[in-house]
C-alpha cells in the first residue's frame, strides 16, 4: 500500500503532492513491464490526467482488481466495461479464535460497534482512471448521492459522476445493494 505524506512525490512529475492526489494500491504488474514502477504509488490528479499512459496504466489497474473480487476477495456484483461494483466479503467477520484485540481493531475500522452479516464497505473501480471508489456499506445512500466526490477534481471527478451516475440508476440505495448482494450469494457457485 502506497504510504502516503507531505513529502511525497508525484510518479509522473516528481514534484511534492501539493495540490489534489490520489495513489494507487497494491503490486499487480511484473518487474520487467514498463509502467511496473507506477504500481502501489502517489499521483496528482492533473499530472494523471495529461499522462499518455493512463489508459493502459487504468486498465491494467482495473483487470487486477476484477481478478481479486472474481476470486475470494469479496463480492463483484456488477460489472460494466468501464467500471464494476464490488463490497468486501459478507460477515460474520469476527471468528471465535480471533484474538480479542485483532476483534476490535476490526470493528473500529469497520465503524461498526458489533459484528455484522453485511460487508463492511461497498466500491466503484473505474476502468479508464485508477480510482477506487470507496464508501462504508452503511453510507451508500450518501455515497451515491454525491459522496464519492470527494477529494476528487478535474477529469476525475468528470469520469467518476459519468460512472456513479449509472451506478445510481442500477443502484439508487442501500435497500437495492442489500438486494443485489443477497442475489449475487444467492446464486454463487
């Protein structure tokens, strides 16, 4: 996971994060591949959107993440060319050999003060930006309303309300997730 401070450095410009950012998360491409050193790393919003190898940079970004949730990750619920709608693993997420204290941090996390059949979080990841879309599974209303705006700007924040606006259609509320959610463990294999 990309650690990010005051006195981190863009990939693309080198310069000081001084201005709207986000970074990537996670290792997914190998060694010898040339947008390798990009992974796990801290972009100005401006700097990516001008960068020639955003496109394919996202896409591979994208392809991971798609992998992950197909896998044991989580649950991938929609999924559209540009974009896909995935939550983190359905509960109870606290285990009987769970140390205590492990117990709590997770709980603290979550926000939750007990333990919960329902994911923790709900995420939109986009395909042509590098953007994870995340929100707590309780706030999806908000989120959808206008939420995932934050600390997004530029073309950004213009891909992200194209994509969240056709989330809302499919997913305008908590009530239609739960239903989704339901649906998807319903019919998994």
């Amino acid at each position: 996971m990309a650690i990010i401070s005051e006195s981190s450095n863009c990939m693309i410009c080198g310069k000081t994060l001084n201005r709207p950012s986000f970074a990537t998360w996670g290792v997914w491409l190998e060694p010898k591949h040339p947008l390798f050193r990009y992974c796990d790393a801290p972009f100005h919003i401006d700097c990516m959107a001008n960068w020639t190898q955003r496109i394919e940079f996202s896409r591979s970004y994208f392809e991971m993440w798609r992998d992950v949730y197909r896998g044991s990750m989580g649950n991938l619920l929609i999924e559209q060319e540009n974009w896909m709608l995935v939550t983190g693993p359905a509960g109870p997420h606290i285990t009987p050999d769970m140390k205590a204290d492990f117990a709590k941090i997770l709980l603290d996390v979550s926000g939750r003060s007990e333990d919960t059949s329902e994911p923790f979080y709900a995420m939109v990841i986009t395909a042509n930006w590098p953007l994870r879309l995340r929100t707590e599974w309780l706030n999806w209303d908000a989120f959808v309303l206008g939420g995932y705006r934050e600390h997004l700007v530029d073309g950004a924040l213009l891909e992200a309300s194209q994509i969240m606006t056709a989330v809302a259609r499919i997913v305008p509320d908590l009530t239609t997730l739960r239903g989704l959610l339901a649906y998807h463990l319903r019919n998994m294999n």
